[in-house]
C-alpha cells in the first residue's frame, strides 16, 4: 500500500468557502467512481452532506474561539490511499481507509472515505475536516507529516497481512516512483508546508518568520535585496534545491 502527502484544502482564487468543499467533496465521491456511492462511508458525519456539516462546524469553531483566518484558511485535508493492483477488494479497501484515518486523527475529526474503482488500481481518497468534534480546535499539519502517514499505512498494511514497499530508497523504484511521480512532492512544495507552519505560529515580523524557518531546517541567506530559503532536510536520493524569494 503506498499513499501521498496530506494535502490541504484552501478556499483558493474565485471560490467561496462552500464551492471549495463542495468541489472536492463532489469528485471523490462521484457514483461513477464509488459503486453509485456504495463504497463512500462517512465518520461523525452523514458522507451525503459532509460538505455542509464541514462548513457548520467552521462557522461553530469561530464562534467559540474567536479565530478567523482568511483566504489561506485550511477548510480541510486530503489523502489518497493507492492499493497494489488486484490484491484488495473495494469493501476491505474502504475499510482500511477509515481504520487509517480513525488512528490518524485519532477519532477527533469527522472525515469521508471514498473508494475509486475506475482505475487498474483500488485507491481511497479521504478527507477530514479541519476542526474538530468539539470545534475548538484545528488539525495541523506538521512537518514529516508524509512519513507518519507511510508508517501509519505500512503498520495497518502488516496487520492485515497486505504488501508494503519494503526499501524506498535506493534499490529499484524509490517509494514515491511505486506511487507515481505525480504523488512526489517538490521541494517547492516542501517549503511551502514549512512556511505555513510558521506562519501558524505568527511570527511578529518578516525577521521571525526567517528565524522560524531556519528552526525547522531551512538555510537562509542574503544576497543583495533576495533571500535565498534551501530545504536541508530532503530525500538522500535527490540534490538539494533551492528556492530565491525576492523582497521589495
């Protein structure tokens, strides 16, 4: 079983709040791809209207926290969950898919499993809202987040007696290229995770957001009116890469 990163949902150019989660929640549960909905189930919430009851519990969350956020909000998040071809039924596909993302949240998030079966390949997407039960907290995204997502997978893989992919690295197809390449995320993508986690922490100025930054693995440096942020911490079989932001 492989899966991807955790992918957040933001509200995006040209879209209110409730055409973002309708969108997604629209495609990875689309009858054509789900059995006319057999294969779709539902945690803390009815998988027919998920995408409202989503949206309620935002409203809720800020009503009794006091917290707003704007366009780059996290409404909620995404994995897909890919099966080895012909090796899983649809039924213990979608039942693997909740048990991963029940552990994963740790039962404190409502979330949709919807298993595709239109593909060569039984795959699961999953998406859980961003607050909680009690709507007075949010799932954060961390930084390793892809690994504890591949361990979570692998451990629930071996205890239901389903393939792993026993060495990413060097020998053969690394893990990313057994799921795909499209599934790789860039270093771009790396950084961009690293810096809305340190936005999260709301740093008081340009100057702390750096230093946060340079915290969780990045190395900065100046030249003349660019900053340069480098990802250290990246995959042994891959150069490092950089990328230049510039400041007015």
């Amino acid at each position: 079983m492989a899966t991807t990163r955790i992918m957040p949902l933001h509200i995006g150019k040209g879209r209110t709040e409730n055409q973002a989660v309708s969108d997604i929640i629209d495609y990875v549960a689309n009858p054509q791809k789900t059995d006319n909905g057999r294969l779709v189930t539902g945690f803390a919430c009815d998988s027919r209207v998920a995408d409202t009851e989503f949206l309620l519990s935002k409203r809720e969350y800020i009503s009794t926290t006091g917290r707003v956020r704007g366009a780059d909000d996290v409404l909620a998040y995404h994995v897909r969950q890919s099966f080895v071809p012909g090796e899983i039924t649809p039924e213990e596909a979608n039942r693997l898919g909740m048990e991963f993302a029940k552990r994963f949240t740790k039962g404190n998030h409502a979330f949709v499993v919807c298993t595709h079966i239109d593909k060569s390949h039984i795959h699961n997407h999953i998406i859980w809202k961003a607050v909680n039960l009690n709507c007075d907290r949010k799932f954060r995204n961390f930084w390793g987040s892809t690994r504890a997502v591949r361990r979570l997978n692998d451990t629930i893989c071996v205890e239901n007696g389903y393939s792993i992919v026993e060495d990413p690295k060097p020998h053969g197809k690394s893990y990313n290229k057994w799921l795909g390449d499209q599934a790789k995320p860039s270093h771009r993508e790396q950084l961009c995770v690293m810096i809305d986690q340190a936005l999260e922490q709301k740093p008081a100025d340009f100057d702390g957001l750096l230093k946060l930054l340079a915290e969780m693995g990045c190395e900065v440096s100046h030249r003349g009116q660019a900053i340069r942020l480098k990802v250290l911490f990246v995959s042994l079989s891959e150069p490092k890469s950089s990328v230049f932001l510039q400041i007015k």
